[in-house]
C-alpha cells in the first residue's frame, strides 16, 4: 500500500465560512492566549491526522513556506 | 543517628601489592566503587574472573542521589544475587500523578501488566543500593571468590600499553604501581580516568538548577510519584515528591539558571519553600540538600583498546528518567560476559566491539528520551513553553493528549534492533521478543524465566525438540525446555499464535536469535555470531 502523502490540492469546502471561524475563535484575545488556542488547535488536528509522515511532511512544508519569504 | 553513607565500609588497609618489587600485573581492575564499578565487580567475580576495586573514597555515596530502580536493573541485580535484598528494602510502586497549576490532571501505571517477577521500580536511597552491592561483594569473597575493593586508592596516573594499562595508585602511604590487563573506568561524571586519557566527553549542557532534599516526615502522602508543572508554591518551575524507605521524601524543585547556588542551600531558604510545598504544619527533618544542573553527553567511544568505559563516566542523562545508575548496570551486563570470554580465550577481543556499539546505541536512546522530557519540562523559548501549556491544558479533559504529557520517560532497556550481534528473526513470532530485546520475563515452572537462565547462554525451546547443548568452537548453549501449553502468558511472550518456537539467549537475557524449529547449524552460526566468533 503506498503511503498516503500531504493533501495539496484545494479541499477546503466553504473556505471563506472556515477562515472566518478561524477568526472569530481569537476574537477578542490577548497575543499569549491567541498563541494558546493556535497550539491546542494544532494538537488537537495533529492528533487527528495520526500519519507520523504525513505530520513530518507538514512541518516540513511549513518550515520551508517560512524560510522561503523571509531570506 | 549517623548515616549509613557517614561509616567507612571499606577502610585504608595496606595491600602487598603496595610492597612489591616490581609492580603486579592484575587481570581486571575496576576505577570507582559506585553502583556500576560494583556491579561490574560482582559479575566478573561469578564468572570466576579476578577483579580488584580502587575507590579513592572508602565509603557509599554521599547522600540518596539515584533513587528510582528499574525492573531491569532488578533482574540484573538478581543475576548479581542481591536482587532481594534491594526489593526487600525498597518502596515498589507503579503509579504517577501529574499536576498543572492546582489541578490533578493525569495518573498513569507504569507496569499494566501482571507475569513479571519484578515491579516497574523500587524506590531505594543510592546509598543502600550501594550498601546491598558491597554486602555481596563481601560475600563472594568470603566463598573464595578473588575480589576485592581497595579504599583511599586514588588513581592518579594512567598509562595505556597494547598488552596493559599501567596505574599510578596514591594511598594515605603514598603511591605505588599497579599494573592491569584490562582497566574497567567506572570513574563517574568527572572520569578522571577519561581526563588522564585526553577523551572527549562532549553533548549539551542545559542551563538550569535543581535543588533536590531529601526531608524525613512522617506523611501519608501514597507511595506514587507525583510531578507538578508551575505549581502554585514553585511558580513558572516543576517540582517533584517521591517516596523512599525509613520515611524519607525525595523533593526536586526546579529554580531556574540565574540563582545564587551557595544561598538556595541554606537551610533557612530551602525549609521555607518546602513548607510552601507541603503545608507549613507538616513537620520535617532535613536529610540531605544539594542543587544540581546537568548535562546530556556521552563519549564517542566506550572502548579504547584495553580500557573500557562504564556508566557516568561513559555517558551522563538528565535525572528525569532514572536513566543514570539504570543504564550504567545495562551497560555492566552487556560488557562483563564479553571481557569474561575475551579473558578466557573464548571469544576474540573483537567481541568487546560490540559492546561499544550496543551501549553507544543505548546512550544515544537515554541521551534523546532525557533530552525530550527536558525540553518539555523546563521549556527553553516562549514557544515551546505555549506548546507545553498546550497539552496540559488539553489533558485535563481529552485522553488523546496524554501520551504527550513528558515528565520523564522512565527507564526502560533498550533493545539492540540491527545489533553486530543479531542473528536470524522469525517475524511470525511476537515483536516484543524479537533479537536485540531484553528476553521478557513470564511465569515458568512454578517460578520465573529469567530465574531459569543460565549464567551461559541459554537455547530457549518452546514445543522444539533440541538437544541438551550446542557448541560453536568453545563456547555452548544449554537448553532451557519448556511448556506453553498451559501457560497463556509464557505463550503470548514467546509464541504468539505460534506452535513452537526456540530462542538463542545471551549471557545478559538478550534474545540473539530465534527460529520456529531447530536447525543445528543454524543455531551453531548464530551463537559463533553472538559470541563474536564470526
Ligand atoms: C539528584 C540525582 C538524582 C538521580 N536519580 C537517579 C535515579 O533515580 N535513577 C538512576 O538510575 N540514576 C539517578 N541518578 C544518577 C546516578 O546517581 C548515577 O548515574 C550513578 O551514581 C552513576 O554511577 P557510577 O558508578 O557510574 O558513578 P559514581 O556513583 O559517581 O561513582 C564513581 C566512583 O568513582 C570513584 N572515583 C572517582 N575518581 C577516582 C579516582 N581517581 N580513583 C579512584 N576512584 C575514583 C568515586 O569515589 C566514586 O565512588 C541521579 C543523580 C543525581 C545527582
């Protein structure tokens, strides 16, 4: 069975309704408890997913997105 | 009262050697008298290897320094025949208890699981562990066995030859010359041994400090280990309460990197920020106060040529964990069944590669475990300390995060997976099992199987018709028959769905190789590979 790699193609449905959930969980928060929620929200997705390759591809991209704009 | 760790056991007395006309040349001879030196010691004289202890002290550690014992270092010490002993005395316990801020947030068991002879730990004061080590010595001396420990011997000088090392052993007479045929340096953290040689010891140092008591209450705090992430008596810091025998409490509070160490340890700074944490009603003596940093390192080598490296002076962890006298007896019962074979001309030097690859690769996983439960217990930026606050947060309420929960990974043995001393797998038989793990205890014949093997190696057959021993040049295995028929857990350890199995164990209860029916000359490949003579 081939290991399943990284999603990168659009799977968001409703992608506008998504963002703003997103914005509106940090609505009204201070920086540190902004930076509190964005943890457990990652926690909670990276519990979800469970794929160790899939997770480490992840961090890897994010990395990288990281690097890349800002040398 | 005067302490145990106050008493010279092993005082000054002159040795002929002192007085020869040219110096003697010893077979082995151990640097340090420490839980490894000791235990190293304790299994050569078995092996009926003559061993000589220099300690430059003359007495056990100062203090309870290591206190949690793992159920390896348990079945070890029952190998070393002084396993009971430490039991005896020792507070068992399976259970911890994580605490964020003021909230009880996770319990876990160490030890799940019945069929093991031995519990997940003991708690025990290094200093009795010490003690039992130095009872057996004294023992296997009095039954003719040649071994014993020189105290006030202080190791000042080291010359490394191809046949010998060469010692410079100062007395409260003055120094004399001793030689040995292979020098074992259980020398500790600051290994002058290691110095004296110009070997590197390099790794991480991790800024911060610990001020560990050991207070005598009478407290009905449960016998589990309780750990606690910014608590409201040591705030931003971790502490720690663990139970030992004679009613001495183990407390660890994290401090911090930027303190005045001298001013932590007095008394009148220490006793107020212990009320703090157990209630200013409760009544305590103090036993013993220090304050530590630590380092994660090890040396790149364990072996050069004929001396060989054991325990603290190898390698150093983090305390969380209890990886430190743990490992150094993992790294004892890997080396002394190999250096018995070396001296004994039953097995090539070459065999003592092995040794410093497997105990590398146990270091290097002790270095990584103790390093992560550092990096989450005293996080080193703003964002790891957000990520840490995380899953405490979450674990209150959510099992899922538990698992990420690390207030130290404690000890267990490493299994040598690709190991140079690894021979053919049966992948049909349990993972658990496989070469290169510790052989896992199970009831057996009314008894234990660790119990049952041999101080050689061991040809485990399950439901497998094999002969009484099998040789490969001078070195054998004996068989160790027996039923798993009636037997679920024996089965569930070794067979898996499996009819028959048969396992090649090594002198230290490592699988080497196991097969699911026997082949003669496949059993005599894998015990030539295991016992480095091919
Ligand atoms: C606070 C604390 C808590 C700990 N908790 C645990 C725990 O719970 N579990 C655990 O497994 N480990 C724990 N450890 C680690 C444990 O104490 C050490 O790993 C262990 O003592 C190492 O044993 P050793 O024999 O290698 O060295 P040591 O015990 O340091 O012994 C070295 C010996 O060498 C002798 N020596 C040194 N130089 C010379 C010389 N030149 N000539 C002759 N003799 C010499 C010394 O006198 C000494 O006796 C803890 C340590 C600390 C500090």
């Amino acid at each position: 069975m081939p290991r399943p790699s990284l999603n990168l193609s659009a799977n968001l449905p409703d992608p506008d309704g998504f963002y703003a959930d997103l914005l509106a969980a940090h609505d009204g928060l201070s920086k540190a408890e902004s930076d509190a929620l964005n943890a457990r929200l990652l926690l909670i997705l990276a519990n979800h997913i469970g794929e160790r390759g899939l997770l480490r591809e992840a961090i890897q991209l994010a990395a990288s997105t990281y690097r890349q704009n800002n040398t | 009262m005067t302490k145990i760790f106050e008493v010279p056991l092993y005082p000054y007395q002159r040795h002929k050697d002192q007085d020869a006309t040219t110096p003697v040349r010893r077979k082995v001879v151990i640097i340090g008298a420490g839980p490894v030196g000791m235990a190293a010691a304790i299994d050569l004289a078995q092996r009926d290897i003559p061993v000589v202890i220099l300690d430059d002290n003359d007495r056990v550690s100062f203090g309870s320094r290591a206190i949690c014992f793992s159920k390896r270092t348990l079945e070890i010490l029952d190998r070393l025949g002084c396993g009971d002993a430490n039991v005896e005395k020792g507070v068992t316990w399976n259970k911890g208890r994580v605490f964020f801020d003021t909230r009880d947030i996770y319990q876990f068991d160490l030890l799940p699981e019945d069929g093991h002879k031995r519990p997940a730990f003991i708690n025990l004061q290094q200093y009795f562990f010490e003690q039992f080590l130095f009872e057996r010595i004294q023992e296997l001396a009095a039954a003719g066995k040649e071994i014993e420990i020189r105290g006030r011997n202080r190791v000042e000088a080291i010359g490394a030859h191809p046949d010998h090392v060469r010692l410079e052993v100062e007395t409260p007479e003055g120094s004399y010359e001793l030689h040995a045929e292979w020098l074992i340096a259980c020398d500790g953290a600051n290994s002058p041994t290691r110095r004296m040689l110009g070997l590197d010891f390099v790794g991480r140092v991790f800024e911060d400090n610990f001020l560990i008591a050991d207070v005598i209450m009478k407290a009905d705090f449960p016998t589990e280990r309780w750990f606690w992430f910014d608590p409201p008596f040591n705030r931003g810091q971790s502490a720690l309460l663990h139970k030992q025998p004679d009613d001495v409490w183990r407390i660890d509070l994290q401090l911090g990197w930027d303190i005045d160490r001298e001013a932590e340890k007095r008394p009148e700074n220490v006793i107020p920020r212990l009320k703090a944490m157990l209630g200013e009603d409760v009544e305590f003596d103090l036993e013993w106060v220090s304050i530590y940093t630590f380092q994660c390192r090890r040396m790149e080598r364990f072996r050069h040529g004929r001396v060989l490296f054991a325990g603290d002076a190898a390698h150093q962890v983090s305390p969380f964990g209890a990886r430190g006298a743990n490992s150094g007896l993992q790294d004892t019962d890997n080396l002394c069944w190999k250096l018995a074979l070396v001296i004994t001309g039953d097995a090539p030097e070459t065999l003592l590669e092995s040794y410093d690859w497997e105990r590398v690769y146990g270091a290097d996983e002790n270095i990584m475990n103790s390093t992560r439960s550092t990096d989450f217990i005293t996080p080193k930026s703003e964002i790891s300390r957000v990520f840490r606050d995380a899953v405490l947060d979450l674990t209150e309420n959510h099992d899922f995060a538990r698992p990420l929960v690390n207030s130290g990974r404690l000890s267990v043995p490493c299994t040598y997976d690709d190991g140079p001393l690894n021979g053919p797998d049966c992948d049909a038989l349990p993972a658990r099992t496989r070469p290169g793990s510790v052989a896992c205890d199970a009831p057996a014949n009314g008894g234990w199987l660790l119990d049952q093997l041999g101080a050689g190696f061991t040809l485990l057959s399950l439901g497998v018709e094999s002969p009484e021993s099998v040789s490969a040049g001078p070195v054998s295995a004996t068989r160790l028959a027996l039923d798993a028929g009636e037997n679920d857990t024996l089965a569930a350890r070794y067979l898996g769905g499996q009819k028959a199995a048969l396992y090649l164990i090594r002198p230290d209860q490592h699988v080497a190789a196991r097969w699911k029916s026997f082949d003669e000359t496949a059993v005599q490949s894998a015990l030539a590979l295991a016992s480095g003579q091919s």
